[in-house]
C-alpha cells in the first residue's frame, strides 16, 4: 500500500486581517502542513493518486446535488475519524500518513469540500476503506 502513498497538503489563506503564520506537523519531521496567511482566502487541496483526479471529473456538480454545509458537516466527520486512524498507526496501518488540519469553524467553499468529500468516497470505492459507515450502505 505504500506504493498509493496519498499525502495531502492543505495550504490556507486566511483573512486579511489576520498575520500570525502556524506550521502544524506529524511526529516524522517529513510530513508537514502549512497554514498561512496572506491577502485572499484560497483554499488548495493537493491528493498524490493519480486514479483521483479520474475518478473526480466522473463525478457529478458539486452545485446539482448538496449544499456547501453537507459537505463540510461530512468532511468534518470523516476528517476527524481519518486523524484518529493517523495518530495509531500500529491499529490502522501506515495508509494514514498525514493529518487533516479541517477546522469546522472555517467557510472553504463549495469546491474544496467537495474535492475533500469526494476524497473520502474515492478511498471507500478505490481501496474499501470505510472511514464511517452510512445508512444504506
């Protein structure tokens, strides 16, 4: 499974009001996320699995089906599940390299939560890992 090693880094660009930089990290030194603040808020979601970026055009408008709230209320879920996975690695195996920093509290829009979520379903189809199950599932 090393091979599908899948590393997300999320780089956020918070408020322009706000000038203080925080650099979140694994317990290994290689693993990093950075948070960072400049003048406009963009959020980027990089997933090193080349099969994603197919399985994400397959799927349909973010825009046709739920709302922003649904999909951040889900990756909330999942991120938080996924995070308890990466801090055990002796139970869940090395699949789980990096942390998510999701911050709830945080408006990334429509199109990264729906990146993220459908992150979490590609893993669920791609690699039969179900980080939470779902009624009628």
């Amino acid at each position: 499974m090393k091979s599908f090693l899948i590393i997300f880094v999320l780089s956020c660009l918070l408020f322009a009001c706000s000038s203080q930089k925080a650099t979140v990290s694994d317990p290994e030194p290689s693993q990093k996320v950075n948070v960072e603040s400049i003048d406009s808020t963009e959020y980027e979601l990089v997933v090193f699995d080349a099969r994603f970026e197919s399985f994400l055009v397959s799927q349909p408008y973010p825009k046709s089906y739920y709302s922003n709230d649904y999909y951040a209320n889900w990756n909330y879920r999942y991120c938080v599940e996924w995070n308890i996975r990466h801090s055990d690695p002796l139970r869940y195996g090395d699949f789980y390299e990096t942390n998510i920093p999701y911050d709830q509290t945080v408006d990334y829009g429509l199109d990264f939560n729906f990146t993220l979520y459908q992150y979490f379903q590609f893993i669920d189809k791609e690699y039969g890992i179900v980080l939470i199950r779902r009624r009628g599932r």
